[in-house]
C-alpha cells in the first residue's frame, strides 16, 4: 500500500524528557500519517514509553509535537484526547462488570459537574452511534453486550485498541497492546490494526512482538538509551547493524526468529 506521509497526522520535533539529570528522551524526531502503522522499538528501558507519556501530555518534555499540523505541546492530556490524540497502556484492564459497550462508553463521557449531574439523574446517554463504529472498526461488533470476562484475550486487547479509538480518533499510541497473546491470536491482532490503519488512522505501535512489529509496520523507529539511533523499513531495520548491536549486545550477530519475536 502507498502510504503518503508528506504532511503528517503526528509530528514531533527534538522532542526531549529530563527527570532531574536523568534524559529520558534526547531530541526524538518522529511521525506518523494517516493510514500508516508505524512501530517505535527499542531495548527495555529506552524510553519508549516515556515518549508516549509525553505525547499524550502525561508528562512534561521539551520540543514541539504537532496534531495534524497544529500544536498541541501546551494542552493538557484530556484536550488532546479530545482533538483526536489517543492511547492505551500497558495495563489496560477493563471493567470487568460492565459490558463492552459500557466500557467504552466510560471511556467518551468527559469530565466535568454536567456529567455528574446527568449521571447521578440516569439521563447520561452513550454515543451508540459512536461506540459502534469504534468496535466495527476493530472487527468486534458482535461482542458489544458481552462482558471482558466472556471474551478471549485477543478479543479484550482489541477492545482496549476500540476504548482508544472511540470519539473520532486521528492518532492512536498503542503501548505493548499484544502482550500475552499466542503466535495466531497476535497476528489476527496485526489484521485488525491494518484494517484500523486503512481507514485513515495513524498508528504508533509499541510492542516486545517482533514478528507482529516487522509484519505489519510500514516504517519503523529504533530508541536506545533515550535516542533515535536508525530509522526505516522492516528490512532495512532487520538488517541495521546499530539495532543489533543494541538489542544484541554485539554488531556481527545476526537476530535468531526467537530474537525477533521477544526483542523490544
């Protein structure tokens, strides 16, 4: 598929994350356009989620990160939910004892005394509209009166990917959404994150599934110790001797299948 990533839906410019004298993101570059799956890997503690904290204004960094074009570095996390910046984390455990439905709907009502006043009075309306397509779009219609616990593990991450997605989405940041899922139902999970893309949603993919990562992701950002040490498609990644060494521990060692399915 062709992807044009000329005027991108996220932007960030040297963006960086200093706690205290610690940097935790050193001048990060990236971006993402509509319809592309784009993955940001790394060794466990280079700062990928540091850098989804700080897009998603969880916490402060430095640099410039732009929305489809506009800026959006000063806003708080709930306006840039709002003007279509989204996340999951890594724990994202749903309500158990609401359906899907609900836990979606949870996930759209915004803060505020009007919504407390129209909850406390029963007259607090899910955006059916809304939370349907968000589930459609993550090939779950038919589970939405269903609780979490009814469903497979496969099928509640996707309900995490859906609670992200709702509300007009442009952007979703997707933090280590495959973790604990077997070979079949992590690449059922890649089908469904490329049929969210082809809709037009840019996609930040995070995730310890290599296989799942260079399978799906158009492009691909490697972090190590804080920064962006190569970038570029699956093969060229796969085969960059800087990201094996950092995964690896050494330049001349080639990445096993069982490497690739465990490396992050």
């Amino acid at each position: 598929m062709s992807v044009d990533v000329s005027v991108p839906l996220l932007q960030t410019t040297g963006l960086s994350v200093r706690y205290g004298g610690v940097v935790a993101n050193d001048d990060i570059t990236l971006r993402v356009g509509a319809s592309e799956i784009v993955g940001l890997i790394g060794p466990n503690g280079a700062g990928k989620t540091t850098f989804v904290d700080a897009v998603t204004g969880f916490t402060r960094s430095t640099g410039g990160i732009l929305l489809d074009g506009e800026t959006v570095e000063q806003h708080p996390p709930h306006r840039r939910r709002h003007e279509g910046l989204a996340r999951t984390w890594q724990a994202g455990e749903l309500f158990s004892d609401l359906t899907v439905t609900q836990n979606l709907a949870v996930a759209v009502q915004r803060p505020g005394i009007r919504t407390l006043i129209a909850d406390t009075l029963g007259r607090s309306t899910p955006p059916h509209e809304t939370i349907a397509a968000a589930l459609t779009m993550v090939g779950l219609d038919n589970v939405a009166d269903r609780r979490p616990t009814e469903l497979s593990l496969g099928q509640q991450k996707l309900v995490g990917v859906a609670r992200a997605l709702v509300g007009g989405t442009q952007v979703v940041l997707l933090d280590e959404p495959a973790a604990g899922l077997d070979t079949h139902e992590s690449r059922h999970f890649g089908t469904e994150l490329r049929r969210i893309a082809d809709t037009g949603v840019g996609v930040l993919l995070i995730d310890h599934d290599m296989s799942l990562v260079l399978e799906v992701c158009d492009r691909l950002y490697v972090l190590d110790f804080g920064q962006m040490i190569a970038e570029g498609t699956p093969e060229e990644i796969r085969n960059d001797p800087r990201v094996i060494a950092a995964y690896l521990g050494g330049p001349d060692v080639p990445p096993t299948p069982d490497d690739e399915r465990t490396l992050s």
